[in-house]
C-alpha cells in the first residue's frame, strides 16, 4: 500500500454553527467547503492546512454515525484519512492480511472522494479512512 499523505482529519462536533467560528476566528483558517453527504447521515465543513485538511462533522441524524459516536464518546477526534491509489486494491490486500474493514467496497465521502473505513478494532483503537480521488 502507498499512502501518499494523511488527506483528512475529522472531528466530529455537534454543531459547525458553532465550530466554524473557532477554526476560523481563533485559528484564522477558512473554512471554504460545507457538504451534506446524505447516506452517511452528516454534514461536513472543510479547512485546508498545506496538504492536509481538517473536516468537521455534524450528524444529521443522532442515528447516524456521527450521532451514536458523538453521543458515546463525546465530540472530538473522529478519524483519520488517508490518501491511496487503488483503494480497491488496498481493501482486498489489507483483508487478505486478516485486517477488519468497516467497508470491503468504497462508497462516495464528500468532495466526490471514494472512502473506506477500517475497523478501530484492527487499527489499535484508530477508525482509519482510505480516501482515493478518482479522475471521474
């Protein structure tokens, strides 16, 4: 597997009203991006630092990923995500090696990424995204 770069942080956060202002007052970054992706239950806002970005989440649904996370643990750091080539490649190595995946095939994330999840359980407690930007 090539990881080119960490693409994404996410936060999850119960409200961007709320969370915009402090990336964007109290850390100057800009937020220059909120997407709803519907099937996931979220609504997201990006921020960009060098190559990496920062993506807050805010469920659209308390039954939604972000909802049940959020009303667990709290909010906070969600995940991390990776950028690959060949996502679909990478998802057939990783489970060939015995690696939990929440995804065996990559669904649409925002940005028109194409995502897939990897179990914390396997990760050492650490959801992990792979991300792939496909020239569509």
């Amino acid at each position: 597997m090539t990881i080119s770069h960490i693409e994404h942080i996410g936060i999850a956060v119960k409200s961007l009203e709320e969370a915009i202002p402090f990336w964007e007052n109290m850390l100057g970054l800009k937020c220059y991006a909120i997407e709803e992706v519907k099937d996931q239950k979220v609504k997201t806002a990006f921020f960009k630092i060098g190559q990496t970005k920062i993506e807050l989440l805010e469920t659209t649904d308390p039954e939604g990923p972000i909802g049940k996370f959020i009303e667990k643990k709290g909010a906070g750091l969600h995940h991390l995500a990776l950028s690959v080539t060949n996502i679909e490649d990478n998802l057939m190595e990783l489970e060939k090696k015995g690696v939990q995946l929440i995804d065996k095939i990559p669904r649409k994330g925002a940005e028109g990424l194409d995502i897939a999840f990897l179990h914390p359980k396997a990760t050492q407690g650490v959801l992990i995204e792979l991300c792939e930007k496909k020239n569509n």
